[in-house]
C-alpha cells in the first residue's frame, strides 16, 4: 500500500533521525523514497538578500551541494533495501514538494514538526501546516518526542513501537474513510491496538436549534463507532472506543492520546476556507499544534 514515499527536506538536525524512521515502513510494500530538496527561490533571507547585497546566487553549485548531501541519504535507504532516488529542484517550496509528489506517484509524504514563531507562523501558517493543506495525498508528521526516541534508542524498535498503539480520530468524512485503510497496513507492522475517539464539540450541539435532531445524530454516531469497533476486533485488533462530549475537538483527542499512551494519531483533514483556517485552523492542524506523538494525516 505505502510502495513510494516523498521525503522533503531542508538538511535539519533531525532529517536523518526522520529518514531513519522511514526505513520500517519496507513491511507495509515501502520500496522507494523520494529524497527531495527544493531551492525555495521565494525566500527572502535565503535569495533574494543575496542578490540585493550583489552576492551572485550560483543555483548550479547550490543543486550539486544538495544532491550529494542526499546521496549519502541514499546509500543509507541502500543499507536497508530501500531505493533513494534523489531529487533537487527550485521553485516556490510548498508548490513544488506537491509538484513532485504527484508526478513521483508516491503514495505518503514524510515531513518533521516546524517549531513555530510568535507571529509569523500563527497568521500564514508553516511548511508543514501549508503541506496539510494543499496535498492531495496522505502527510506523515514526526513528532519532537518520536525523535527523541529514534535518537536515544535502536532505530528497529522506535519504528515498531511508532505504530503500536495507534488513536484513530473519528469524523465519518470520505477523509476519515479512506483513513481506515491504513489500519489493516499498519496491522503488518505489529500493530495491535486501535483507540477510536469521536469528539462531539459542545458548541455545535448547543447552537443547533434542532435538539432532538441533534440527540438523533449523536445515537446515530454512536451505533457507528461500535459498529466500527466491532470490525477492528473481528480484524485482529484490540480495540476500544470514546465518543466525548467537549469544547474543543482538537483538545480532547491530545487529551485522550496523553492518557492511552497511544504511538501514532491517525486523523481525516477536511478542506476549509481561508477565513476559517486563519480563525481556528483545521482540526488536524490543532492537533499537531499540541501534541508530541507523530500525525498521519488522510485527505
């Protein structure tokens, strides 16, 4: 199911302890990563200051530099069975990571959490956030606290544990369908537990003048969320299901992530508009504001 991955990257620190993490993905059909770095020709700190200061930008040189620093990123995918097939390009940064992703066929793009500004990133969002957004395809969000461990521990054993304990946050959207399919792939991961959390946000409920409309909804849900439940104990998991009452959807399913000790959050992310997503931010977005444990978000 995950045969091709896109891995962008920008050289941090943790780019390697992320690629690293990657590599265990081989059990669900992982046979090649797109190693990518992009030139990001829109960043003013980075080009254009340059240029400004009478620096000549030597694209040619930067891409040589680039592409042997994922080389060595390849010779250790080689180590491991994985092909790295590498790949520099210049552009708008954002643009051009979803421009590959589509033509490499991959099937999962793999990204670290960017620490945020005070300012900057609240109002126009980060890579990651703008990933989210704008990929028609499934993003892999590595947490601080899951590079901690790849850090301090055999890599083998992060990499099992990462999809161990897996909470599955619940909406019933085409998004949160497709979602689902990923549980049987990570079942070839010694995945074995599955906490299914639907958040029913209380302002919503509160605001809807059709009560008993509304109760007949939340029966409804709930019929649902067992009846999935259900399905995940026929398919081998131990599974257990939450349907919670809260004011925050995004809160609730961190909340219930921190008490289970869950490995991974596996979420939906439906499109919003552009006012919504400056006031609030989509779900998935929220949730990887707070929380430490790596995302998969399906869209």
């Amino acid at each position: 199911m995950i045969e091709r991955i896109l891995y962008p990257t920008k050289f941090e620190e943790c780019s390697l302890e992320i690629l690293k993490s990657i590599c265990c993905l081989k059990s669900t059909g992982l046979e090649t990563v797109v190693l990518l770095h992009v030139i990001d020709i829109n960043n003013p700190y980075k080009l254009f200051s340059l240029g400004e200061l009478g620096i000549v930008v030597n694209l040619t040189k930067i891409q040589e530099a680039a592409s042997e620093r994922l080389s060595s990123y390849a010779e250790y995918l080689a180590t491991k069975g994985v092909e790295g097939k590498i790949a520099v390009a210049a552009g708008p940064l954002v643009s051009e990571i979803i421009r590959i992703a589509q033509e490499e066929r991959t099937s999962l793009i793999v990204t670290g959490r960017q620490q945020r500004g005070l300012l900057g990133d609240l109002f126009i969002g980060s890579t990651t956030d703008r990933i989210i957004n704008e990929s028609p395809i499934p993003v892999l969000v590595m947490g601080h606290q899951a590079l901690h461990e790849i850090k301090g521990e055999a890599i083998e054993q992060v990499c099992h544990r990462m999809f161990r304990r897996i909470l599955f946050a619940l909406e019933w959207s085409p998004e949160t369908e497709r979602a689902t399919e990923y549980l049987q792939a990570f079942r070839q991961m010694e995945a074995s537990e599955v906490i299914i959390v639907h958040v029913v946000e209380s302002r919503k409920q509160d605001s809807d003048p059709m009560a008993a409309g509304v109760r007949d909804t939340i029966e409804t849900r709930k019929e649902k969320l067992e009846s999935l439940n259900q399905e995940l104990r026929e398919n081998g998991f131990n599974s257990k299901a939450f349907l919670i009452h809260g004011d925050r959807s995004h809160d609730e399913i961190n909340r219930i992530a921190s008490e289970e000790s869950v490995s991974i959050i596996v979420m939906g992310s439906r499109g919003k508009g552009l006012k919504e997503r400056i006031l609030r931010g989509s779900v998935s977005q929220q949730v990887l504001e707070d929380s430490e444990k790596p995302v998969l978000v399906v869209r």
